[in-house]
C-alpha cells in the first residue's frame, strides 16, 4: 500500500529513510524494487536509507526513547544538508517490542514525544505497525498519539488523537496509579 508513497517521494527528488526488521531487509527492498525503485542507485547516491530498527530504536539492547528522538530528527535534517528537499521517514512494524511489557509503554510516550520534533518539519513521517502483534490498549494508546492516521487504505484526521503534553500527562497519571497499587 506504501509503494507509491514510497516512488512518489524518490521520483520528486526527496530523499526516503526507512527504519527495518533487520530480518526483513531484503524482503523491503525487493518490495521496493517491485513498484519501480532503482534501489541499488537510490541507495549509493544515498537518497534512499535503509536503516535496521537496531540501529535505530535500540541501544545497548534497550528502546532508548532520547536516542530515538535525536535519531528521527537527524534522519530529517539529513535530507536537506544533502540537498533533498524532504524526507520521507518510515518507521516500520516494531514487533519485537511488545515482548515487553515496559518497553510497549516506553513506545507509547515516544510516540507522543516525536509530536514535538515532528511539529517543526514538514516532512512526512509514517508509523507503520501492524495491530494483530499487541493488544487494544496499546493499539489505542498508539493511535491517540498520531494525528492523522491510515484506514482503510484511506488517509484521515484521527478523531482519537490527543495532544502530547496531554497524553503524557496521562501517562504519568497512570503510572501513578500503578504504583499505587504494586
């Protein structure tokens, strides 16, 4: 469904970073390579990155949420310091995340945070997650950081959506209240 997100964005002169399951690398690229991405050239002229989610989302074996931040904003501005007007960022299927518990709730305040590095571009960002991997609450919570949202194949303003400092503060609420309890 991304592919012409994808070809519109290389075709315009933009530059696209894409964030992978190490794993599933050369799948993407073949994914890639099927809607009619010259992949190898996009990649050695570096208008295409394709980035493994641990060197990415991860360090020292851990989600590291200000890691991440500085990564997606560095990602952005690589664009245009090497002369591409844009870039289109994806961020795809974090599975490997919701193995754990704390780690699923240190995605949900990142994805809330990346609102405010997001605010000052322009450049289109995609989370790509499939749903069937965790449960309706975080799949809820995930959805209410975003504020525009696929559906259907349709893109749409999220009627879910709250505004970071809120949601945080939700956050903080809750994890409150859990620890009240334990």
């Amino acid at each position: 469904m991304l592919g012409s997100f994808y070809k519109d964005g290389l075709d315009s002169g933009q530059k696209a970073a894409h964030i992978v399951d190490s794993a599933n690398r050369e799948e993407h690229l073949k994914r890639l390579a099927d809607v009619g991405i010259h992949v190898q050239e996009t990649m050695h002229t570096g208008q295409l990155e394709v980035l493994p989610w641990t060197d990415a989302y991860v360090r020292d074996h851990w989600f590291d949420q200000d890691a991440m931040l500085a990564t997606v904003e560095n990602l952005i501005q690589s664009g245009p310091a090497a002369g591409y007007p844009l870039t289109r960022l994806v961020g795809h299927h974090m599975d490997w995340l919701f193995r754990d518990k704390s780690a699923a709730y240190n995605l949900v305040e990142y994805e809330a945070r990346l609102n405010h590095v997001l605010s000052k571009h322009n450049d289109p960002v995609i989370c790509n997650y499939n749903p069937s991997k965790f449960g309706a609450d975080v799949a809820m919570d995930i959805m209410r950081t975003h504020p525009l949202v696929i559906i259907g194949g349709l893109l749409r303003e999220n009627p879910f959506f709250v505004p970071p400092e809120q949601f945080l503060d939700e956050i903080r609420e809750r994890r409150s209240a859990r620890a009240a309890v334990a």
